[in-house]
C-alpha cells in the first residue's frame, strides 16, 4: 500500500484521482484545495486530513515524515495548468513521484527544468495521458503499425464541448493560466495524435480566438484537419436535436474512428500502469506540449489550402475573452 497526496481536491477531475488511488488499494494522506466543496472524499477516503492552505498541508507532510516516519509515494495534482510545475517540484522535494493531470505543463522548456530535477531527486514526473490506453486508439495505432509503411492519412480532428458563461470568470478563460483552448480542451488529443501518426512537421493555425481554435497539422504519416470549440452554437444541429452539448469524431480516411465510452476506467489504468514502474512520463508529454505552445503563439493564417471546414463558421459575439 503506497501513500499519496492530492493537490485540487475540489476540481472537476479530482474524483477519478481519488478513485483510481482506491481501486489500486492505496491510501490517501491528506488533500489539498483552497475551495473546501470536498464531501466526495467522503466515498473514498473520509480519513484523509485536508486542508485549504498549502502551507499547513507541507507543514503537515513534513510532520508526518519527521515525526511518525511517514512517507510520501506520490502526488497526485488537479489543479489548474499554470500550477503544475510548482506542484510536481513540489513533490519531488518531499521526496516522491508525481502523478500529474493534462497538460503536464504549459511550456516545453519547463519539461528540461523538470528533468533536471528528476535527475536530483531519483524522482519520476508522471502524466496521464489515457487516450494512449483506450482500446479504439490502441486498434488505431496498431492498423497504422502494420499498414503500408510510406502511406500518408487524411485525419479530421472535431472536438466540440459546450461551456457556460462561469468558464470565461474561471482560471479556465484565462490563456496565462490555462494555456488557452488548445491546451485546455486539445492537448490530450494532440498527444494521441502524435502518438500513432509520428513527428510533426507541420503546425498551421487558422483560428484561434476565446472560444474555439483550428489549424492543420502535418505528422510523419497524417495531415490533420482539426477544430476545437467550447461555444455551443457551433454543434450541428442534428447533435443538438439529440440533446447532446457535446460532438466529438476522429475520421481517418473518411473512416470514423468511435470512442465515445470507455472512458470510466482510463485513470486506474493509468495507476495501476504508474504502480508498476510503467507510466508515461516528460518525454512522452513533450511533442503535445510543443504543439499547444506553438499553437497560442502562432500567427494566423489564412483560409487557404487544407482546412477544417468547421473553421468557417461564424465566430462568437460572446464578450467574455481571455478571463474577462
């Protein structure tokens, strides 16, 4: 049984965090987040101390160390991006691994540095990274695998989740701390794409405003298509009939790529991999990392050539931009 730590106990992903430590029968030492809206640790680890100030919850790990020789395995961290990197060094000081949400960090040179302390510790970074584990992906990468060797796939990338009015107040709608649209809603996807098509060797990026993004990206063996919005006005209309406020398709060839479920137990697969020894650690996140960086500072181009022909669609009058 290994003991861990959770930084953004309140956040939206912090119960499959929570979870996936249970269903590896581990324990939960303490919790950490500055909103206290925390009961669902009652179904998981009601013992746990928790705290709302980060100095007492380091002061309190550091008691448990020197006073009842009680160690940190690892940290698990749910707080918004901009806080990764200061958590991860965070826990690699207290002396354990870390078990980091998506994106890993905002910037690829904030991996080097990571790195060196990695080494400085004997430490791992981890990062979850689960589409990498989903079966329909898995079946993707292996058909690219043991297809033809120099053939080049059309890939159309469509990622469209409703967000209401709170997300432009939260840090969420603020591009310094969560990396903008790219990184907060397409990191994991750019991941996977990389993943099974290869090296980028083309980032182009044709829109990118509040409340959606689109671009092309070019892989060793892929040209992608792809468009990314938090506005529900752009979901079609036949999805919206449906009650549905979200519309996601992958096609690769015309093909549509379904993995819509299969999603409930990515993050204990992601943990019981991590517990192993296995994991994907800073150098499985960097390409995804480049790409969404280069992505929020990239220069517009215009519609010409391969687009996604979402990208077209008119843009948002919302007035919330950039965090207010």
């Amino acid at each position: 049984m290994k003991n861990f730590a959770l930084i953004g106990a309140a956040g939206y992903i912090a119960p499959r965090h929570l979870k996936a430590i249970k269903d590896t029968n581990n324990n939960l030492l303490a919790a950490l987040d500055k909103f206290d809206s925390v009961g669902i640790m009652d179904s998981y680890f009601p013992n746990a101390d928790f705290f709302v100030e980060f100095e007492r919850f380091d002061r309190h790990i550091e008691k448990l160390k020197r006073q009842k020789n009680i160690g940190l395995d690892y940290v698990s961290i749910c707080t918004p991006n901009y806080l990764h990197d200061a958590h991860i060094r965070m826990a690699l000081r207290r002396d354990a691994h870390a078990i980091c949400e998506k994106p890993l960090v905002l910037n690829p040179w904030n991996i080097d540095a990571l790195k060196d302390i990695e080494k400085a510790t004997n430490k791992k970074v981890y990062t979850i990274l689960q589409l990498r584990l989903h079966e329909s992906i898995i079946a993707l990468k292996n058909k690219i695998l043991n297809g033809p060797k120099d053939k080049v796939y059309d890939v159309d990338l469509t990622y469209l989740t409703s967000r209401g009015h709170w997300y432009y107040t939260s840090w969420k709608g603020d591009t310094s701390k969560s990396g903008g649209i790219a990184s907060n809603i397409g990191v994991h996807f750019y991941d996977m794409l990389s993943w099974i098509f290869g090296e980028v060797k083309q980032n182009i990026v044709h829109l990118h405003t509040h409340d959606r993004a689109s671009g092309y990206l070019e892989f060793e063996k892929a040209r992608v298509r792809w468009f990314l919005s938090i506005d529900y006005n752009v979901i079609p209309d036949e999805i919206k009939a449906t009650g549905q406020r979200t519309y996601r398709s992958i096609t690769v060839d015309g093909e549509e790529i379904e993995f819509s479920g299969g999603f409930t137990e990515l993050h204990t697969k992601s943990y019981e991999d991590i517990l192993k020894g296995n994991g994907f650690g800073l150098s499985d996140a960097r390409q995804s990392i480049e790409i969404v960086q280069q992505i929020r500072n990239a220069e517009i181009t215009p519609l010409t050539g391969d687009y996604h022909p979402f990208a077209k669609k008119e843009k948002s009058n919302h007035p919330f931009k950039n965090g207010m």
